[in-house]
C-alpha cells in the first residue's frame, strides 16, 4: 500500500506561548542590548529608542509565530487507514476500500495474498467476463448502495468467489469488496464425526479401530476404543497425538497399540486416501486427511474369502458397505473378492455384477496400467498408492484409484479405494450448463436491446417516408419492402429476447386447455395428412399465469420441430400428442429434481415419434443457433425461444427420449410445467382489459420532454410526435433533461430511455419527481418491462417497448395522457 495513505501518527503541537525560559532569556538580552547600546554611545534617547524598536521587533515575531501555529492546528488531519485495514482482517474474506476513481485505498491481507496490492476491484485476475461483471457491480453498487452476486470464477476457473459490494463514508465514496471464496466440499468432511460417533463406536466393539489423520500426522478423531488401546485411558482424547506415536513395532515388523504393547494382539494397518485426485500434485497443507483402518488379529472372519461366491468377510463387509467411501479388495492374482455399494455406483456398474478384474472396469488404454498396479502391490510390501485411470462408463472423466496392499485378512492382498462423485459430477455438470446459459443469455439480451435501436431508427422513418407516398408511387412498394424487413428483423431480435428472458410478456391468469383449443386449427393444417394429431386434457386443472400469444408460440415451434423430425423419417409418418395433465406437489417432491420448487403445477406434454433426439445432444438443444437440421433450414431459435418463455413464466421444461423395447429412442418428449396460480388478478390484467375497452383519445397541444441518446432514434420520436400536433423539447441525455426541467420548462409528459451514458433514465426522473411529483414519465427500452419494474422502483411509470412504429408510439404517449387526464379530474 503506499505509505501517504498510511499516516499512523501525529506529532504533539507545541504550545500557542513561548515555554517561560524562553520568555526569560528574551527579556535578558533585550536588557543586555540596551545596557551595551548606552554604554557605547553615553547617550540615554538613542539606548531608550534601540530598545523600544528591539522590544516591537520581539513582539511582533512572537504573535507571527502564534498564528502561524493556529493556521498549522487548524489543518485537517490525513485519515488514518491503519485502523481500517486492522479493523477489516479476516483469516478466510477479503475486503478492500476503493475510492470513486476504483482506485484502492486499503485492502487486508487476504485481498493482497489473492489479488495483489496493485490490482483493485474491478482489475483483479479474472476471466474477461467476470471483469465485466464486476464493473456492473460497481455501477450498482454506486447506484444502489450495495449489491452482491455469487461464484466469480479466477482466469483458471478454479477459484470461485461470492461477492458483496457496499457504498460507506460520511460522503458515500468509498466502496467497500468482499470477496467470499466458495470452498468445495472436501471427501473428508462429515468423516470425524462418523468415526468418534456410535458408527465408531461399533467397530470398537467390533475389533477395528478408526482414525482420522491429517496430511501433518496428527489425529483429527478416533473410535472410542482407540483411546484406551493406544493411550491407556478412554477418556485421554487422541485428537492432536502423533498418529505413529500410538503404535509400537516388534522384531517382526508386526504393529501394536504403545499402550498394549508387544503383549497385545498383532494389528493390520490400511491406509485409505481421502484427497480427491485434482489435490494429488498439490502441497501437503492443501491435502485432505486420510482414514488408518486397525484390524485386530483376533476378529473372526469366518471362512475367510470366497472368490467363486464373491463373498468376503462378513462382519467387515457389513462395516465396510456402510462408507461413503468406495472399498474393494483383490486376491494375489488380481481377481475382485468383494466390493460395497459405493464402489460399485462410482464405477458405473449400478446393479450389474461385478467383473472379474479390475481392468474390466476401465478402458483399453488404462487396463495394462492398472492390472500391473494392483500385481505390484499384491505381491510386494504393504504399501499405498494411486493411480489415474478412465472407466469405460465414462470414458471422458478420469478418476484417481487408491491401491493398498493389506495383509494378514484371509486371501485379501489389495485394496482399492474410490470415491463415490457420481452426484458431484451431475451437479457440475449442471452448473457448468446453466452458466454458459446464462453467459449466452446475457450476451444475446445485448445484442437484441442495441438492434432494437437501429430497427426502431428504420421502421420510424419507413413510417414517416410512407407519409409522402401513396400505393402506386415508385418508390412505396421499395419502402413497403424496408418495413417489412425490418419487422422481420424485429421478430428476431424478440426470439433474441425471449431466449435471454428480457422480453416484454403480457401474463393473465388463463387455462392451459384454452390456449392449445386456440393453436388446435392452426397445428392441423401444419401436421399435414400424413402425422396423426391428437389431443388430451386432464380433469380439474388448475389456471397458470403466463402470456398467451407466447405459450402459441411455444406449441407451435415444438410442433413444427416434431413434424420435421417425423417428415425425416422414411415414408414421413407419425404421430404428435398434446396433453395437459394435473401434477401435484407430492408428485413434485417425488421427482427429487433440487433445483424445481414443490408446488402445484399444470403440465404440457408434447411427444412425437420423430425417431429422439441422440442422448448426448440432450444438453445442448436449448442452446440458441444449435440445430441438428441441414443447412438453410432451422436457425437454431426455436427450442432456445421456447426455453426462455417458460423460464420467464416461472415454469419449467424437460425432454426425454421415450425409448422403445430395444432401448433405442422411438421419439421425443417435451413436458413443460407451469405452477399453478392461486392469485387475485394482476394489474397488468386489469390494464390489458382497460385497453380492449378503448382509451380516451387525446388532442395535440401537450408539452413533452423527450430524452434519448441515441440521434437517429431521437430524431425519429420527435418528428413522429411533432406531426401528432405535440410540442416536443429534445435533450440527448439525463442531464440535459433535468437542466430543461430546473430552468422552468412546464410539460405534461416525460418520454426518456432507460439506458444512457451519464445519469440514465431512471436516475433522471427520480430527480424529477422531487420537483414535479405527479408528472407522467413513459419509459422506452429494448429490455423486459417486468425487469425494468423489478429494477426501477418508481411510482405510476409507463413503458413503450423498442422497436415501435410511429402510430405506436403517437397512440402510447395518446393512451398515457388520457390516463393522466382521467386521474385529474
């Protein structure tokens, strides 16, 4: 940190009065002088005079100095951050202070070890996408006050942190980071307290003995019996003994308990790795623990193993498959003896039986490897280690498996350790899916909110052109053939819209049976003659909120995607079904799906004999621009639109393939689920009905405010609204529309964009309001409404969405004036 922010002390200020020795010694030579002058000059005028001007000259220098020490008293102290910086320390949280320029001003010691003393927020070593995610943070946070978002990832995308960013100081400007790392739950964990509890507790009883031992060798928590084996006293804790210091060694490299000593019974030690395999290569302090597992000599194993029957040790296998832990042991030749449920999950057996080697389980590549590990350690020292190997059943997800060579329990000469990650890797790959949803999401709602601008630009003055054209001019069909591009341009960037979730949705309470009795007529003629059409409703089922045009588009792009994969299947013939069925919150909870609440929900299932959809293209089909159709004939939107009206509706959707007695995929099945409304009618409900009822039209004549930064679509507006008869004042950004305002400008309508370089939309008409409470303003944007009245929170706002027309927008400002006029009289 640099040291002129770090001013830790203040010297002590000297008094405003000279100290009286000072004083003293002044008087004496002042005395001394004149004694000299008089004796020089014999002469008592010219000695009374030296001293008089020698007494002003005194004087004059001691009131200077007292003043010049006020104005030094009167200084401002520099700020002290080494009190902040002692104050913010955390062991495991970085915290850093940035100023308004996101220059740092102090940091702990957390944020330099991670980040650097050099880099502040938002210029840390992350990705590119995180750093942009940052800057909009501070920008919230400047704005808001404090905002937080969750797992930032570094460049490696290995760290992960949730970060919280807060607005402080007696002036608000300093923003204060935290940065949270999220920290994977390790195989250790939950370990202790299984193996000090009743669990440990029946292996004590059992003969074996439990220990949980960090990478530094220190007991981290044993079984109860381990206590009085070891140490002589069950109630002496073995957390923080030195694990080797609990046993003893004999002549015959036999292990025994320190406190039996050698008149004890022999112990057989295993060690089971607990570190996961991307911990391997890294220091030890990053290491997990491991488990010791102390076998007493004197524990009955029955008939020892049965290789025919795969039957081990009963007792032991009864213990063993009650970890979490995957445990398999081999004889001398290799051959499996006994595996518990755990190895086999994590091995991709499930339910099948379990091979004869442990080769079998994994690639060609890995079978030689791994075969000559599990020799060695069957046939030379008891020793531990591991090795990297691919499991045929997901040959693209390399393991690490823990070998330990284990003597003196029946025809067990290895065992194999393995950690069950069958749920971490469905959940990372669940993250990994959902994020770069997200990051695709984000970037398409960009894209289609600046298009809007442009196309808004485009239809305005197609508008505005076809003013002076009448059908039959030369150049009317060319402006015709602009507009209607450019409405189909449009059409895409709101299938942009609806993937990203930012769309403008008009929900009213409806029945799921209305909608599809709506699209009916129009799937039958797309079906064709060839593809059986069917339809079927559950009884009693309960009303959803969603907008209906949206959720036709939804069936009739599933549709249209069923029919193709039909038509491409030989002779072109099939069958589509579309259901509704009623699905309850018991049925929900059974589904045991994490991420989807337990609710009511009224489900639409939409199934085709199309042939399915290849498992490993599952993931992907939600994907915007992913299409499996030839060139030229899908764009890839389809299913990608469809995803983000249901997920912008609060709901849900699933494909399955429905697979045929031979296990191959005989079509594809798409459910999506709604949940059920029980609320009162919304006000967008009530807007919706105001509007079919008609709204008050509105003379020419009112005094608009119209702010926009972007010239074309600017210039566009305000044409179009001075020819309606408006008085219309143009500002290009937020400041100039509050100096309109500030310098007398009386109007009855405030027209401004959302999103603007300075003060936006938002920030302008909150000033507004505290001057003019009860003028209108009309928000216009390329985003959501539903997101622009979750994110802004102003009272009576109206919203135009981008891109509009000219009549759309002179019927908007029309329909928000009468509004007006109607609540004024």
């Amino acid at each position: 940190m640099p040291d002129d922010r770090l001013d830790t002390s203040q010297a002590p200020r000297p008094g405003l009065l000279p100290p009286l020795p000072l004083l003293a010694g002044l008087a004496l030579a002042v005395v001394c002088s004149v004694a000299l002058v008089w004796l020089v000059g014999e002469d008592t005028l010219t000695a009374s005079a030296y001293g008089s001007a020698l007494l002003v000259v005194v004087i004059l220098g001691l009131i200077i100095a007292r003043r010049a020490e006020e104005t030094d008293s009167t200084l401002p102290a520099l700020p002290d951050w080494s009190v902040t910086v002692a104050a913010i320390e955390h062991p495991s949280q970085a915290v850093a202070v940035t100023d308004r320029a996101n220059r740092l001003t102090c940091a702990n010691r957390r944020y330099i070890d991670w980040f650097g003393e050099q880099n502040s927020p938002p210029n840390i070593p992350v990705s590119a996408e995180a750093q942009s995610h940052l800057l909009t943070l501070a920008r919230t946070a400047w704005r808001d006050g404090k905002c937080a978002a969750p797992r930032i990832a570094d460049d490696d995308g290995e760290r992960f942190w949730d970060i919280s960013v807060e607005r402080v100081g007696r002036g608000e400007n300093y923003l204060v980071w935290r940065f949270a790392e999220v920290v994977p739950r390790r195989l250790g964990d939950g370990v202790a307290a299984e193996v000090s509890g009743p669990f440990g507790a029946v292996l004590s009883r059992a003969g074996i003995e439990l220990a949980l031992v960090g990478p530094d060798g220190l007991v981290l928590a044993g079984t109860p019996g381990l206590s009085e084996r070891a140490l002589g006293n069950a109630k002496q804790p073995t957390s923080g003994q030195e694990f080797v210091n609990l046993l003893r060694v004999d002549e015959e490299d036999r292990l025994f308990f320190a406190a039996e000593g050698q008149e004890g019974t022999p112990q057989t030690l295993v060690h089971i790795p607990l570190d996961a395999p991307e911990a391997r290569h890294t220091s030890d302090a990053d290491k997990a623990p491991s488990l010791m597992l102390l076998i007493d000599s004197s524990v009955s194993v029955g008939g020892g193993f049965d290789s025919s029957s795969q039957s081990a040790m009963p007792q032991l296998e009864t213990l063993l498959s009650a970890l979490s832990l995957g445990i398999a042991t081999t004889d001398n030749d290799g051959r499996f003896l006994f595996a518990n449920k755990a190895f086999l999950r994590a091995t991709g057996l499930g339910g099948k039986r379990l091979p004869q080697y442990p080769s079998d389980l994994v690639i060609a590549e890995d079978k030689g490897p791994l075969a000559d590990a599990v020799r060695r350690h069957a046939k030379g020292p008891a020793a531990s280690g591991d090795i990297p190997v691919r499991f045929a059943s997901e040959p693209d997800e390399p393991v690490s498996v823990g070998l330990a060579g284990v003597r003196g329990i029946g025809e067990a000469a290895v065992l194999l350790s393995l950690s069950d990650s069958t749920e971490e890797k469905r959940l990372r790959r669940q993250v990994a899916q959902a994020t770069k949803m997200q990051a695709v999401g984000q970037l398409a709602g960009g894209v289609a909110h600046d298009f809007n601008n442009v196309l808004t630009a485009i239809i305005g003055y197609c508008d505005l052109m076809q003013l002076r054209h009448v059908p039959g001019d030369s150049d009317y069909d060319d402006i015709q053939q602009i507009k209607a591009n450019s409405n189909r341009a449009a059409s895409l960037t709101r299938q942009l819209l609806a993937f990203s979730r930012q769309q403008t949705l008009r929900p009213v309470v409806l029945q799921l049976p209305d909608v599809v009795s709506e699209v009916s007529q129009l799937l039958t003629r797309l079906m064709g003659d060839r593809i059986e059409f069917s339809v079927s409703h559950d009884r009693n089922l309960g009303a959803v909120r969603a907008d209906p045009q949206q959720l036709e588009q939804v069936i009739v792009n599933l549709a249209v995607n069923a029919r193709d994969a039909m038509q491409a299947r030989g002779d072109g013939s099939g069958k589509l079904t579309l259901s509704t069925r009623r699905i309850r919150a018991a049925d929900v909870q059974r589904m045991n799906v994490d991420a989807m609440p337990v609710h009511d929900y009224t489900a639409l299932i939409v199934c085709d004999t199309g042939g399915g959809i290849p498992p490993h293209l599952l993931n992907k089909i939600f994907e915007p621009f992913f299409t499996t159709k030839e060139q030229g004939k899908g764009t890839g939107l389809g299913l990608s639109t469809v995803y983000g009206i249901v997920k912008q509706s609060n709901g849900w959707i699933f494909c399955d393939n429905i697979p045929a007695p031979d296990g191959k995929p005989v079509g594809a099945c798409f459910t999506i689920y709604l949940p059920v409304y029980d609320g009162p009618e919304t006000a967008q409900a009530a807007v919706q009905r105001v509007k079919s009822r008609g709204a008050t039209a509105w003379s020419g004549g009112a005094r608009l405010l119209l702010v926009e930064d972007e010239d074309m679509v600017r210039a566009v507006a305000e044409r179009a609204l001075a020819r309606a008869g408006y008085l219309v004042t143009a500002c290009s950004d937020g400041e100039e529309g509050l100096a309109a305002i500030a310098n007398g400008g009386d109007f009855d309508l405030v027209l401004t964009d959302v999103v603007m370089p300075g003060m936006d939309g938002p920030a302008m008409a909150r000033a507004i309001r505290k001057t003019k409470p009860n003028i209108p303003i009309l928000f216009m944007s390329g985003y959501a409404e539903e997101q622009l009245r979750r994110d802004i929170d102003i009272k009576d706002m109206h919203f135009i969405p981008k891109p509009f027309s000219v009549q759309q927008i002179n019927d908007k400002v029309a329909e928000v004036l009468a509004a007006e006029e109607r609540e004024n009289a």
